[in-house]
C-alpha cells in the first residue's frame, strides 16, 4: 500500500541560528508533497467495558459514526474488543472504520494506546524504572502487530517526563493533548506542559509525533468535568482509509493533531512548512460542538496566529492570520508549526485558545530505526 510519507533527505547539524523566510516570498522550490486526503480519527475512546464509562461499544462507536469522524479506537483499559464484534449503525457509512485497539492499562498511570492489533496485549510490567516499563508496552504492542502511543503524560496522578520517554526504542506517537478533565496537558508550577516535553524531547533527537484525542468516557451528560467525545482528534493524511495504513501515516507524521482548529492544508518540506487554516470548518466547529474546552489565558489577541516552532521551542516566526508559508532552514534539526485562534467563550466571555499542531519536519534526517512496520508495497 501507498504511505504518504516523506522522509528527510538530507542531515545536517543541528543549529539554532535560522532564518525563516515567510509568506509571500515566491521560492523557485518544489512545492511540497500533499497526495492523499485527510481523515479525521479519535485513538482514545472508553465503554462500559472498563466499569466506569457510561455506554456500550455501539453506542461509543455510533456517536463518531454520525458525527463525519473516519476512524475510531475503541481503547478499553486491558480489554480487547474486536471491531468485528461492534454493530455499527445502519446505513453505515463505507467511509467509517474501526481500528483495533486496547489501552494497556499499567499501575503507576503508565497507559498506552496500542493501535491495530491484533489481539490482547499484556499489561502486569513492574519494573520499578518508568522508561523500562514503557519499553515493555511497546514491545509487548509491536510483538501484537500493533504500534505505541504514549497517553496522557501529564495525568495528575503519576505524570510521566520527557526524559522517561527519551530513552524508549520504537515510540513514534504520544498524546500532546487529551481531552479528559484529568489531564493536565498545559503543565503547572511544578509540571512542564506536554508541549514542553515535546520540544525537549526534538530537541534531543528523538523522532515522536503528537496525537490529540479525548479519551472519552462520558456520553450521557455532558459538562466540563466529564470526559466528553469530541476535544481531541487527529487529521490524518492518506491514500486509503484502513487500519495498516492509517497507522502507517501517523508513523511518518502524516498528520496534524487537533482541540479545535481545522486546516485546509499542513504540508511539511522538503523545503517549506505551509499551512492554511480551514476557517469555515472551525467556526463551525466552535459554534455548534459545546463539548469543546478552550484553554484560558489571562492575555492575548483575538483571531488567528501561526508559528513555526524550531529546537527548544524557539519561536522562529509568528504570521497574524491564516496562512503560513515559511522557507523552512535545513541547518535547524527539525521545524514544526502551530496554529491557535483566540476568541472570547461565547457563554462566559473568557479569552480562550484552540490549537492545530503540526507534526515536526525533520532536516537531521533522523528516521524510525528500524523503520516501522508498514504495509508491503503493492
Ligand atoms: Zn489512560
Ligand atoms: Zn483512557
């Protein structure tokens, strides 16, 4: 099968001195790469199964089913469920899979969504260090025919590092953004935020895309303390809609991940980053899904903003609006872009942001090693 995927060509040392030329500068370049069409996906939904979500897996699946979602992950803590087992509702749509899935549910909330597999994965790791338990979950995932991603680091509980994710071989994917009131995604005081952790973890080399997802548990109430569905998801790009290569996209960051923000375009290298928001889509978004939650900040300016974000978390370029074409340096070690928009909450007029992340371009040519597992070419 056709993965959509681009892999840097290039390496190059590492450094922080750039200069990023931005929209409307007309480059002789290649446009990027941008086949495929975008599918839109949650990894991170729970049922009744786990003993303390309130619906069946029909009714979980149903609600991505009616609401345009491509693909969903129903990921019960230590439980199987087989997508062959789940009825969808009729007429179902041929453009809705379900990915098999399980969040491997380890103690000290250490989860880990394992995607496309294909059977049950073992969860009881007690190994006193985090790093190696994680290295046991994606092992234990992959020998599943299935691949990682890293949920919830900043559960409040038991948050996980940076640096206990570092050392992990093989973890591609981690969630930079869950939708379950639990979660302290942006950090605190004491606790880096996701992003944080993400930059620091570039910044050292490591190859990890971030998901968003929302972990969903609560369908029939819907309040800012309940897990609701619809705050985190994934824009995966494609030739084909099924599971080998779905994953397949996610593991060469062929993706962006989403709490409320659509793009039209989010085309990484060679040589640019550009990006379009899908304006329409997010106004739409934002004025008719009421489970959304915006992150509040105390300052900022309403409408759009993109940054291209470079190692450390350097802020290289800000653009005002909705458009970002930026000439992407090949001396820094990887590039991504972000898009907020800020608006005042509707229902209590408190300034708040949304976000679409774009995965990282890397210029270090740093690659899976060994590449993931994908689908055999045709
Ligand atoms: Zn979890
Ligand atoms: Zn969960």
């Amino acid at each position: 099968m056709n993965v959509n995927g681009m892999k840097s060509p290039v390496t190059l040392s590492a450094l922080l001195a750039a200069t990023i030329l931005s929209a409307g500068c007309q480059s002789l370049l290649a446009p990027p790469s941008s086949a495929g069409r975008w599918y839109r996906g949650n990894t991170h939904t729970h049922t009744v199964l786990c003993g303390h979500a309130d619906s069946s897996p029909e009714t979980v699946a149903a609600w991505y089913h009616d609401r345009g979602y491509h693909f969903l992950i129903l990921s019960e803590h230590n439980k199987f469920i087989d997508p062959a087992t789940v009825a969808l509702p009729e007429p179902t749509r041929r453009d809705f899979i379900l990915i098999p899935g399980e969040e491997v549910t380890i103690p000290r909330e250490i989860h880990t969504t394992a995607m496309n597999i294909e059977r049950l994965v073992p969860w009881r790791f007690k190994d006193p260090t985090r790093s190696t338990v994680i290295q046991q979950a994606v092992d234990a995932t992959r020998a599943a025919g299935g691949e990682t991603i890293l949920n919830h680091p900043n559960y409040r509980a038991a948050p996980s590092s940076a640096a206990d994710m570092l050392p992990v071989d093989h973890l591609y994917l981690f969630e930079l953004f869950n939708g379950h009131p639990g979660v302290n995604n942006y950090g605190d005081a004491n606790h880096p935020s996701t992003e944080v952790m993400w930059d620091e973890m570039l910044s050292a080399g490591k190859l990890i895309y971030g998901v968003s997802s929302d972990d969903a548990h609560h369908f029939q109430t819907i309040a800012p303390n309940k897990s609701n569905p619809g705050r985190g998801w994934v824009m995966v790009r494609a030739a084909t809609l099924d599971p080998d290569t779905i994953t397949a996209a996610m593991l060469q960051g062929e993706f962006y991940a989403s709490n409320g923000v659509f793009l039209k375009r989010c085309d990484r290298g060679p040589d640019r980053y550009r990006v379009e928001v899908d304006t329409r889509r997010t106004r739409r978004e934002l004025e008719t899904n009421w489970r959304l939650r915006g992150r509040f900040v105390e300052r900022g300016t309403k409408g759009y903003r993109i940054e291209l974000i470079g190692p450390q978390g350097t802020i290289l370029e800000t653009v005002r609006g909705t458009r970002g074409d930026f000439l992407i340096d090949r001396s820094l070690s990887y590039v991504r872009a972000k898009v907020t928009f800020t608006r005042r909450k509707p229902q209590t007029n408190q300034l708040e942001e949304y976000y679409a992340w774009g995965q990282p371009f890397f210029a270090d040519g740093r690659a899976p090693q060994p590449a993931p597992r994908v689908p055999a070419a045709r």
